[in-house]
C-alpha cells in the first residue's frame, strides 16, 4: 500500500508546486503591468500660452509625477510658449518675424485668459502667488523636469508659430500627434488644456 | 506643491527611513492622504496645530 502512497503524494506536492509558480508569475505580470505599463499615465496637450492655464497644466503635470504617474506633457499651437526660452530672428521670413516679435518670448511673458488689463493682470497674480507662497511658473517647469516629466513640441505647429528649436530649452522630444495618441492611449487620463 | 516637494525629497531616502514635513498648505492633509494610498509609503504621524506636521516613512525603493 505503502509503494503506491509515497509516488502519489510526491506528484500531488509536484502539481502544488506548479500552481504556486504560475499563481506567482500571473500575479508578477499583473504587477508589472500597473507599476510602470499601460493605463497609468497623464498625457497633457497644452494648447493655450496663458499665464494661468500654464500654471494648471504644471501643477497637474508635476502632481502627477509626484503620485508616480508617467506624465507626457504635448506642447502645441500657443502652449509653445511654455517651452522658450527667448527668441530667435535667424531665419525667418516677414510673416515669420511680426509672429515672433507678437508673440511672448518665454513663459515669464505670458499674459491672463481672464483680467489681463493691458499687462496688469500678470504681475497681479504673480503678486498673489508670492503673497501666498505658491510655486512660480517657472519653478513648476523646473520641477516638472526634475521629476522626470515628458516634453514633447508638437513640430509641424512649431512650423505654423514661426518657432525653431534655438527658442526652446534643451532636453525637448519633437513629434507629431501620433506620438501623442501612443502616449495618450498608454494613459489613463487624458487632458486638453 | 507640498507633495512634489515631499516627493522629490523622498527619492533620497532609503526604505524604512522617516522623512518630517510642515505644511500651511490648506489641501495637505487630503493630498497627502492621497499621495500615500498611491503609493504605499507610511504616514507614521499627523499633527494640524497651526502649522500642519507629517512623518512619513518611506516603504519600497522608488
């Protein structure tokens, strides 16, 4: 009786095993799959060059690093600004040059959506967020970089707003909307800003 | 910004290591709640006394 037990027992501890293993690697790939893979990212298209939509875009872009979220900010149209860092004449033609003298050379620049009151409105929120202590544009930006936020400038809009590459900060990607439909559909939330 | 600023800082720590933050933020509590449900770090200690006072302990290697 003995003969038979012992063979039984060692193929039932053997088929354990086995479910064990493969109880371990489906939970392995399921956790690989939420750390770092798909559907937990933001993928931000910051489209507007206002003062105030740039600081929402950054807040958003620099909390969600922070959560651990994967963050691909898209620059396109007037958000372009947000990535300057001065301007360039080089190579431009007539229309090319009145867009970029019209346009805000950095995003210290930039202007209110609301309440722009002929340039006051800036310095009145600028005023009021050292009043209460809130991060600057500009240090959002600084921060959005630290953390390993994704900057991306939308080329073919870079063409239309008369932009090159000398007026951008370094360390940019250069792409088109497919790039960002691949971010965004790895993503879990997706904005338009 | 409490929370970027606590995210940037716990990226120096090891696992186990404490981090204590003051905050006048009025959103810090929620976000901070947030944050850590996230991402799984422990909030050893809150204290709202005025000034907002955390202790986080870091959990994984990030």
């Amino acid at each position: 009786m003995t003969d038979h037990a012992v063979p039984a027992a060692l193929s039932n501890l053997q088929a354990i095993d086995e479910m064990i293993q493969r109880r371990i690697e489906e939970r392995l790939a399921l956790l690989g799959s939420t750390s770092n893979g798909p559907r937990r990212g933001l993928a931000l298209i910051v489209f507007s060059g206002e003062l105030d939509k740039l600081i929402a875009a950054f807040t958003l872009a620099t909390a969600a690093a922070s959560m651990g979220m994967g963050v691909s900010m898209f620059f396109t149209f007037w958000g372009l600004v947000a990535i300057k860092r001065g301007r360039s004449a080089k190579r431009k033609d007539w229309i090319g040059k009145i867009l970029t003298a019209m346009l805000p050379s950095s995003p210290a620049r930039t202007h209110t959506s609301h309440m722009n009151c002929l340039g006051v409105g800036p310095h009145l929120i600028k005023y009021l967020m050292k009043k209460h202590q809130a991060a600057s544009l500009e240090e959002l930006i600084r921060c959005a970089r630290e953390l390993g936020v994704r900057f991306v400038a939308c080329a073919s809009s870079m063409e239309l707003m008369s932009v090159q590459k000398e007026d951008f900060i370094e360390g940019l990607e250069y792409a088109g909307a497919a790039t960002f439909l691949s971010a965004a559909a790895d993503s879990a939330i997706t904005l338009f800003i | 910004m409490p929370i970027v600023k606590i995210s940037l800082a716990i990226k120096g720590l090891a696992a186990g290591q404490r981090l204590r933050v003051r905050a006048d933020d009025p959103a810090f509590k929620a976000d901070l709640e947030a944050w850590i449900r996230r991402l799984g770090h422990r909030l050893i200690q809150y204290t709202d006394a005025g000034v907002q006072e955390a202790l986080i302990e870091k959990v994984q290697a990030t």
